[in-house]
C-alpha cells in the first residue's frame, strides 16, 4: 500500500509536466520537434525515458541493494527545493530536473546506489525535455545559421554551382536564398543527439562506443541539413520550399541511418574488454541482499512528496503575478540636426530574438546617414532573449571584418564596434546593452527563472539594446569617418535616452 501511496503522490506532485507545453510560436508539434531550437516535445522526451526503464527492467531488478540513505539526501533536498521553487515562479520546465534528482534520490533512499545509477541514465534524456535558456539559444543560433551557409556554399561549389554566400544569405545568379533559424540545423543536432543518447542507453552499449556514437550525432545531423539547404537552394518550387514536415522528416530518417552506420561500424572496430559494472555478468557477481528500506526513510520519502504534491496543487490554482509595466521606450522624432525617417524593414533577420517595444529610425544630415535600433525586453520568456550576436550587424547578408570596443560621450559609454562587409559595401556598428550581464550569468538566470515576476530575487529593470550604424565610405580613412559620424550622433542622441 506504501508503494501505492508514494505514486499517487509523485503523480499529484509532477501533474504539472503531463500538460505541460512549451511552445511559443505556433509550430505543430512535430515541426517544433523537428525544426525550433528553443521548443521541445516534451511528452515524447518523457515517453522514450519510460521506454528506456521498461527495457531495463531486469538490470533494475538485479540491481536492487542495501539503501544509502546519506547520498539520497544529496538528490532529494534540491529536487525538493526546485520543485517548490519552480510553483513559486510558475515555471514549469524545472520539474523536469527536480523529477530527475527526486527519483535518483528515492532510488538511492529504498534501493541502493547500483538501482540509483540505473535509474539516473535512463532518466538523463529528460534534459532534452527543457528548452534552451533564450541567452545561450541566441549565443548558439547564428554561428549554426553561418556554418550551414558556409557547408552549403561549400557543397554547391564542389558539385559545380556558382553559388555566392555572405553571412548567412546565399545566391545563385539572381536567386537569394537565407539560411534562417528553421534552416540552421541547431534542432537537428538537439534531435539527434537526443536519439543517439537513448540508442546507447537502450541498448547498453559501453562507454566509449555510447561516447563516440553521441559525438557523431550532431556531425551527422550538420551534414543532413546541408543537403536540405542544398535542395532548398536549388529548386525554389514552392512546394519543395513550403514542405517542412516532410523535409524533417527525411532528415531523421537519414540522421538516424547514419547513426545506424556509425554504431555498426563502432562494433566491428571498437575492442570489446570485460564486462563492464553495467553488464548483467557483473551485477550477478556483485550482488547483494536487497534491502527494502527502513520504516524512516520510507517516511521521509512519503514527507518530501506530500509536500511537493502540496505545492503543485496550490500553484495551479494561483494565478501569476502580472509583469510589470513596460517603460516608454522610443527614439526621437526630432533630432536638432537631423532629419528623421523611419527605420527599414528587418524581414526575417531578427529571428527569435525577443524585445517588448522597438524603435527603428533613420537620421539623415550633410549626405550622410545613421540607422539607429533601440530595444527593450523584459526577461518574461525564458526560451528567448534580446541578447544576440545580430546586434553587430546592420542586417542579414554581412560578413564581419573586425571587431574592437570604443568609449562613446558623453558618460564615457563602452560599446562594441563592427566593420561589416556585404559585396563591395562596408558598415560600421556600434552596439551596446544595458542591464545585461554576461552570457553565463543570463543563461543561468535564465535557466533557474531568477527573473519571474514572483521570484525574490528579480531585477526591477529590463534589458536594453541600441544599436547605431552608418556607412563606410571609399578610401582608407573610410571608418574613421563613419565612427565620427556615430559619435557625433551618439552625442546629439544621448540626452533623449532615459536608461
């Protein structure tokens, strides 16, 4: 009956997960899967983690031994904590790793440390259930949307097209085609990395193999999305353009055959030693009486999930707390000086990159001019950011030729400086953010929802991006004249911005 009451409780505890989905930008699940980077599906992430146990279940068996109640300790207390705190913030993508460290640590609290370890690699494919912090997710996208450029370009040429790339945009005579985020392969990599991770799991394969074989997932998964960008290059039939489901489709199919080849080929040529602490022979020879658990830890257990079945049931009731007022955000319609027109298109090039108010203008005086970009996010969406390495370029099509940072004034402002080429033009950008910290620290506060209204320890301010850029003029002082452009627009520019 014990046994009875503790999943019942788990259940009501992890209910949250079983609804649970992340999606934000109106792809069907499987072009979600398939396609966006920073969206899962987690029901099949789940499904495949229960596969796994059901194939393992006589290892489980075998592996049940005395309980080691100190190191459950280490799993349980945070699994706990951040179950608690993922109720608090509303967010429920931390009950993924919170059910992780709470069935390793009930696993190390009734079974043993050999059942534990079990338990632990069959449910470490659920990390491929939580989406991306949107600060890494933007930190990876583009250099995945260049890289795919350059192998497509690559491949083209080798089979004999003419084929031209800068940045992350193709041509073919008078044909552009862009290698958007959909098209940057950084999914495909997720998804087959995911596959290539159950594949060694299910099938026990040894350390070195199961490491070689995830090592090649995302080799492989590049290599198949540069041949669909190849295709999409060359055929611009608009059903061949228009089919995602089927061209995803293709890509796991050939993904998962080449994942095939390779653990093929790993078998035939990889050394087979000795069994290993995970082969059946060795959990025979170490076996020892199971031990059912003492009276206390299986209180405790019962205590931990009471608690966390609590706190599910009264945060599906709370609404969550309202964000806050964005503040008015916008760049001057009148500049003393300039002439003002608004901003161009940004088409496709952004992507996901996140801002709840924009503000794009053009400021035009004595024949030359400056594109201003102003931003401002709230940190609301945790699978996207404004931080991005797109704010260095003035558009989609441009290659970088240096980077260096300046001090803008007044308020001796420190920005990030990019001459930038597309064919025979160049630009210089000056961007610069406020409120952000850096990539590792966004990330994990991304990660952990330090930023939820809610969470005790949000910043009152948002995040804030102003980008400037300008033309560079022929001729070898060329940039110093565009940076004294931008300078001298910055410092018109700066008393009508309230950071």
């Amino acid at each position: 009956m014990s046994r009875v009451v503790l999943l019942a409780l788990g259940v009501v505890a992890y209910h949250g997960l079983v609804l649970w989905d992340p999606r934000s930008h109106g792809y069907t699940p499987l072009e979600g899967w398939l396609f966006e980077a920073s969206e899962t599906t987690p029901q099949i992430v789940f499904a495949i983690a229960a596969g796994l146990l059901l194939r393992r279940r006589d290892r489980l068996r075998r592996a049940l031994g005395e309980p080691a109640p100190r190191r459950a300790v280490l799993f349980l207390l945070p699994g706990l904590a951040l179950h608690l705190w993922s109720q608090l913030v509303a967010a429920p993508e931390l009950l993924v790793p919170s059910l992780w460290l709470v069935a390793v640590g009930a696993s190390f609290l009734v079974a043993g440390a050999r059942f534990a370890r079990q338990i632990a690699l069959c449910l470490a494919v659920l990390v491929f259930a939580v989406p991306l912090p949107g600060p890494l997710h933007n930190h990876l996208i583009y250099p995945f949307q260049l890289a795919t450029a350059r192998g497509a370009e690559w491949a083209l040429q080798t089979i004999g097209y003419t084929a031209v790339r800068q940045g992350d945009t193709l041509w073919i005579g008078a044909r552009e085609f862009e290698v958007i985020e959909s098209c940057s392969g950084l999914r495909a990599a997720q998804t087959l990395t995911f596959l290539a991770c159950a594949w060694a799991v299910f099938f026990a394969c040894r350390a070195r193999h199961a490491a070689l074989l995830v090592a090649s997932a995302p080799l492989l998964a590049y290599a198949a999305n540069v041949v669909r960008v190849m295709v999409l290059v060359v055929d611009p039939r608009p059903e061949v353009q228009e089919a995602h489901t089927v061209q995803g489709v293709v890509m796991f199919v050939a993904g998962s055959m080449g994942l095939f080849l390779v653990d093929h080929l790993l078998l035939r040529s990889l050394p087979r030693s000795g069994p290993t602490a995970d082969d059946p022979a060795a959990e025979r020879a170490a076996d020892r009486p199971a031990g059912r658990g003492s009276r206390l830890s299986w209180l405790a257990l019962s205590l931990a999930l009471g608690v966390m079945a609590v706190a599910a049931l009264a945060g599906a009731r709370r609404a969550p707390p309202a964000a806050p007022p964005p503040p008015t955000l916008e760049l001057p319609r009148e500049l003393a000086g300039w002439k003002v027109a608004e901003g161009p298109e940004h088409g496709q090039f952004l992507g996901s990159i996140r801002f709840v108010q924009l503000s794009s203008r053009t400021y035009e005086r004595d024949g030359g001019s400056v594109w201003a970009f102003l931003a401002w996010d709230d940190r609301g969406m945790r699978s996207r950011s404004l931080l991005s390495a797109k704010h260095a370029l003035p558009g989609l099509g441009w290659d970088v030729e240096e980077r260096r940072t300046v001090v803008l004034e007044p308020g001796g402002v420190p920005v990030q400086a990019v001459v930038a080429r597309r064919f025979q033009r160049r630009a210089l950008v000056l961007h610069a953010y406020w409120g952000a910290g850096t990539l590792l620290g966004e990330t994990l506060r991304a990660a952990l929802a330090l930023d939820q209204p809610g969470s005790p320890f949000a910043r009152p301010e948002g995040i804030s991006v102003l980008r400037m850029s300008a033309p560079v003029p022929p001729g070898p002082e060329g940039v110093r004249e565009a940076e004294d452009q931008l300078r001298a627009f910055f410092a018109d520019l700066a008393p009508s911005l309230a950071w």
